[in-house]
C-alpha cells in the first residue's frame, strides 16, 4: 500500500528517485561514440552527455512510477512507496526530464543526433511501461544503452557500432541477473553472465587493424581487465550463491563497471588520455553509491 504524500519533496529524495549518482556512469557512453566517430568538440559533447543524463533519470523516475505497487509490497523503503514522492511528482520529473534532454540534443547535435536520441528517449519509456517485466525487457534496456552510445557519433554510426555493441551487450547481462535482484535465482544467470563478460573483454582488448598507438593498445587492455576484474568477481560470486544480496552487488557492480569499459573504448578508438579522465569519475560513482543505490 502506497502512503499519501503530505509535503513537498526533498531534493535528496528526488535524488534517490532518479539514482542520480549513476548517472556518472552516462557520459561515458557519449565519449565512446564521439572517439569511434572522431567528433570531440567540447561544446557538442557537453551538450550530449547532459541530454543522455537527463533521459537517464527520465527512466529512472519512469521505472519507479511504473513499479509504484510492486515496489510497495517489495521495496517500500522507495521514495514513492514509503510516500517521500508522489506518483504524480515522478511522472512530471520523468516527462520534463525527457523533454530537457531532447531539447539539449537538439542545440547540441545535427538532425542525426537529435532523431537517435528520440528513438532512445521511446526506446527508455517503452522499457519502463511495457517490456521491464517480459522476456524482451534486458534485450530492450541494452538497446537503450547501446544507442546511447551512438549519439555520441552523430552521423558516423558506422564507426561507432562495435562500442555500442560491446557497451550494449554488457547491459544485457547486468539486466538478466537484475532480474532475481528481490527474490534470487538461479546459477544460470550470473553464469551467462560471466560468459559475456569474457568475451566482451576478449573484443575489447584485441589488437585493432587501425592500430590506436601504443599507448591506447597498452591501455585498452588495462582498462579492459579492470572491467573484467571488477564485474566478474562479482558474478563469479552471484553463481556460487544467486542470492538477492550476491545478485543485487553483482548488479551494482556491472553499473559501476561501465566506466572502465568506456574507457577501454575510448583507449581503443586512440584517445587513452580521454579513457584516463573518464576512469576519474569511478571513485566517485562508487563512494556516492554508498548514499544513494544505483538499483
């Protein structure tokens, strides 16, 4: 049962509603696609990375609205639940957080740009309200993420494809073992997991035919094992015991572990030093998660 909401929300809880730390873990998909297209002015990717944001909090205030009886009985300890913020709160925010974002990818980005990232907007919104509990849910969620990714490249999407498809499909696993986050499951989720894990690393780390210099090989690599080393400890622990809790840090971690393999794109495409910078943000994802869940 939901409790009435008798006050104004809390910027923390909004906060909280949109898993605003997590947030962190977006720009970095921007990055990968304007490094594989070779588009880096400062002014577009700003722009971008604050509309991809923006959306991205769009689906969580969504996700939690579209939840609101489930998490009531599940989780209430939710802002909607627990009666922090009404439904109707969350689904203003997500509206009007969805039209900031396309506005900023219309002033940022070419019609190219602007048409990807409405198809993602649709794509987030048709998770929340209809594929987030059928089996198309984690396949829909990864396109999400992998158009992300090709916002960033703009009119080059060509370029950036194998980023998107590597980014997406590490967010299909992290979606199949979120699945079993409340009530467990069984091995066979965090045990595909780890599958993709490995070949995702294996992908990412390949010597390329355009050969990105010595330092981005070096670092692609580097950043490529630490994805696997932090994403796969936590799976490999989740397969020994699919518990909610093991699930729900395996989860947490497959979030966090974006940023190393964005940077390990980013490396890829010849451009370590952005990969570098982007690897700063982690600590910082990590400690916030600590305050606000990213799940």
């Amino acid at each position: 049962m939901l409790r009435r909401t008798t006050k104004r929300p809390r910027l923390a809880d909004l906060a909280e509603l949109v898993r605003a730390p997590a947030a962190l873990t977006v720009p970095g998909d921007v990055l990968a696609g304007a490094v594989a297209a070779g588009n880096l002015r400062p002014t577009r990717l700003a722009g971008l990375a604050a509309s991809s944001v923006a959306i991205y909090w769009a689906g969580m205030a969504l996700n939690d609205w579209s939840d609101r009886d489930l998490d009531a009985v599940e989780r209430p300890e939710r802002p909607i639940p627990s009666g922090r913020v009404s439904p109707g709160t969350a689904l203003s925010l997500a509206s009007s957080l969805t039209a900031a974002g396309l506005a900023l990818s219309a002033l940022a980005g070419d019609r190219h740009t602007f048409r990807t990232s409405a198809v993602l907007a649709a794509t987030a919104w048709t998770y929340d309200l209809k594929a987030k509990n059928t089996p198309l849910g984690p396949a829909v969620m990864a396109t999400a993420r992998s158009l992300d990714v090709l916002v960033g490249a703009g009119n080059n999407r060509r370029a950036a494809l194998p980023a998107a498809a590597a980014i997406g499909s590490h967010i299909l696993a992290t979606t199949y073992i979120s699945q079993g986050e409340v009530h467990g499951s069984t091995p066979t989720s965090s045990r595909a997991a780890l599958a993709a894990t490995a070949a995702i690393t294996a992908t990412t780390a390949r010597p390329t035919s355009t050969r990105p210099g010595t330092a981005g090989a070096l670092l692609s690599a580097v950043f490529a094992g630490l994805f696997a080393r932090s994403v796969g400890s936590a799976q490999l622990v989740a397969a020994g015991d699919p518990s909610a809790a093991n699930l729900r840090k395996a989860v947490g971690a497959g979030i966090h572990g974006l940023v190393p393999l964005q940077a390990a794109w980013c490396a890829r495409g010849g451009r370590p030093l952005v990969g570098a910078g982007l690897l700063a943000a982690l600590p910082l994802a990590k400690a916030l998660a600590r305050k606000v869940s990213p799940t």
